[in-house]
C-alpha cells in the first residue's frame, strides 16, 4: 500500500534500509522513518490475531508476555503516577492492552478501565482479569459517543499503518482536557544513523513506524494535542539468557526476596538493590540524553474549548 509521509504528508522518500524483505524509508522533508510500501492489512491482522505473537520464539512478538508480568506491573504504577499528576482519577481505555496488566493495575487505583485489543485471546484473557470490556477496534467507541478521561498508547504507534489516522480517531474519543499517554521506540537513539542494522526496533512488518521526539510530537501537535511532557525511557538491560534461566531457576528453589520466610531474603533485597540503583544512577547521569534512550514516553492533552 502506497501512502503519504504521516508526519508531513509528503510524497518525497529516500531509501533508508532493507530488512527482511522490507523497505525502511526516510522522509525527505521531515526524517520521518517509515517502512514504504506498508505491509497488506492481511499480513498484519495475522500476525497479531495468532497466539504465538505473545509466546513468540522467533525475533517477532514477545518470548513470554506473561512471565514478565511483575516488570510490566511496576511499569503500571510508575506511568499511572505521572498520569495521576495531571488527570483526576476517571475512565481509561487502554489502547493494545495486550492481557490486560495495565487495566488491572489502574483498576486497582480507582480507574473505571476499557480496552481494545486486536489478539482475540489476549482480549479474552484481559476481559477475565478485569472483568472489563475490551473491543477489538476504536470504530465500536466511535460509533457509541463514547468519551475518555485518559487514552493509553504504549508500544503501539510503532505497528500501525496509519499512524495519523489512528491519533485522530483517539483525538475524537478523548474528552476535553482528558490526557493522552504514550511510549514507542526511540529512533533518535544514535545507532539509528550509526549502525541501523544493530537497531533491534528494525523489525518489520512488527513495527512499521519509527519515531524521533521531533517527528512525534510534530505529528501530535498536527493531530490537535499539546504536548505536556517527553521522557527518555532507559534502554531495558537484560542478562543473557542462561543467567537469566539460573536466577529464575534459583528463586523457584529459594522463594522470593519479598518473603521474608525465603532464607536470607534480606540479602537478595540488598543485592537486587545494589543492582539497581547503580543502574538508575548510571542512566539518570549518562544515558539521559536522548541519543541513548531505548524509548519515547510522551504526555499530551486535547485542550478544552476555551483554550
Ligand atoms: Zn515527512
């Protein structure tokens, strides 16, 4: 499918990179990264409506969803508490909630939570979490009237085809003054123009849009939004994956360190926190800068009338 710049509207592209049979182009009047032409919807309905995309073990989707569920809940707490800074507690639809952690945990700070999820059973399996409605597009909403205090988009711009088309349609059903969240790749990270083909986010036909702070929040101030706040998300450090095995192998055996009938669990608390507080450290004083940062997250509201 042929299509326009959705940052720009321009026509004009230059060749970026190749992947996996895809083209990566870039826009030549706003730098837009796009793959060019978009897949077939066909290609991408099938890819997200199997039940593999959340158990994947190819380089697509993710390895195990469920498995990273306490990384995922604290993830929840943390973006809710910005949220929280600038909407009153109301209603929410998170937008590709995936099995429903998100919903669940601003549920139980006293959200009344939607959804929509394309993966039936993801839908399915957030709807038996929350015990709240999740449809499988924005058109239902649409069609309804209805209205949100606070839209959600995290890790979901990146796999649209149309990412204009898609904020406008959240644009519609945002409340005056309600608040729009949102994460996605950060293609302003330096290897984007150093070493592209190191970038793991360069995998097409999963993403398709590939996003700097400028060409995000220009499209969001065209979509109608002010851009309250951006932050930098630090690139997520794994360990490899036999460490990774061994720990989660020796927390079946040992218990978690927040039980504190696990033996010596003040020792782990110590060391997990040793751990991670050198990583914060080391990210807050030397990964800030944007050129470093795994991911964009971005903060706007649709203003009221009088503004
Ligand atoms: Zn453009």
């Amino acid at each position: 499918m042929e299509r326009a710049c959705a940052v720009c509207g321009s026509d004009r592209f230059v060749p970026f990179l190749e992947k996996d049979g895809y083209r990566i182009v870039r826009c030549a009047a706003c730098s837009f990264l796009f793959v060019h032409p978009t897949p077939d919807p066909a290609t991408l309905r099938a890819l997200y409506t199997d039940p593999a995309y959340f158990r994947s073990e190819g380089p697509l989707g993710y390895a195990d969803y469920a498995a990273l569920r306490s990384f995922w809940e604290a993830q929840a707490r943390e973006r809710l508490s910005v949220i929280e800074c600038y909407v009153d507690r109301g209603t929410l639809l998170d937008v590709g909630c995936a099995i429903g952690i998100f919903l669940k945990v601003a549920q139980e700070r006293g959200w009344e939570v939607s959804g929509i999820e394309i993966a039936p059973e993801a839908a399915h399996e957030a709807e038996r979490l929350t015990g709240c409605r999740v449809v499988s597009s924005p058109e239902l909403l649409l069609r309804e009237g209805r209205t949100f205090d606070v839209i959600t988009l995290w890790e979901y711009l990146e796999h649209v085809p149309d990412p204009r088309a898609e904020l406008q349609r959240f644009y519609r059903l945002l409340r005056p003054g309600g608040l729009l969240a949102l994460s996605t790749p950060n293609a302003g990270h330096r290897l984007v123009q150093r070493a592209p083909a190191l970038w793991k986010e360069f995998k097409p036909p999963e993403h398709l849009n590939f996003f700097t702070a400028e060409t995000l929040l220009r499209l969001l101030v065209a979509c109608g939004f002010q851009v309250l706040r951006i932050r930098a998300i630090a690139p997520d450090y794994r360990a490899p994956e036999w460490l990774e095995d061994g720990i989660a192998r020796a927390r079946q055996h040992l218990g978690d360190r927040h039980d504190r009938r696990t033996p010596f669990w003040f020792l782990y608390s110590i060391a997990r926190r040793v751990v991670r507080w050198t990583v914060i450290v080391h990210h807050k004083l030397l990964l800030s800068p944007l050129a470093y940062a795994g991911g964009l997250e971005v903060y706007a509201h649709k203003a009221r009338e009088s503004e």
